[in-house]
C-alpha cells in the first residue's frame, strides 16, 4: 500500500455520528407517540415515557 497516492484520493473521511439529545421536549414526545401506527404502540410509547422519567406534571397525550 505504500507508494500508492493515488488510493488516498478515493478515500472518504469517516463522519462523526452526532450525539442524541438529551431529552425530549414535551412536543417532540407528543409527535412521537401521535406518530405510532395504533393504540397499542401509542400506549406502549407513552409508558416507555414516562418510565425513562418523564416530569412530574407533563400531561401524556
């Protein structure tokens, strides 16, 4: 491999991948549990909500 300059023209440099953010807001977890297919998958998101700790007070939709 060395002494080959032109295989580094066809390398691509390898993307960091961005960190998740740390919590939802309230509008992105209503969006998200709106956005499952059926009421059982909207019950199942809300749990999973509210058991990652949710906010005392935040009205699960």
């Amino acid at each position: 491999m060395l002494g080959h300059a032109e295989l580094l023209v066809k390398v691509q440099p390898v993307h960091q991948p961005r960190p998740l953010p740390v919590m939802l807001s309230c509008d992105e977890v209503a969006r998200l549990i709106a956005s499952a297919p059926n009421p059982k998958y909207q019950a199942a998101l809300s749990v999973a909500y509210v058991v990652c700790g949710s906010p005392a007070g935040v009205e699960q939709t």
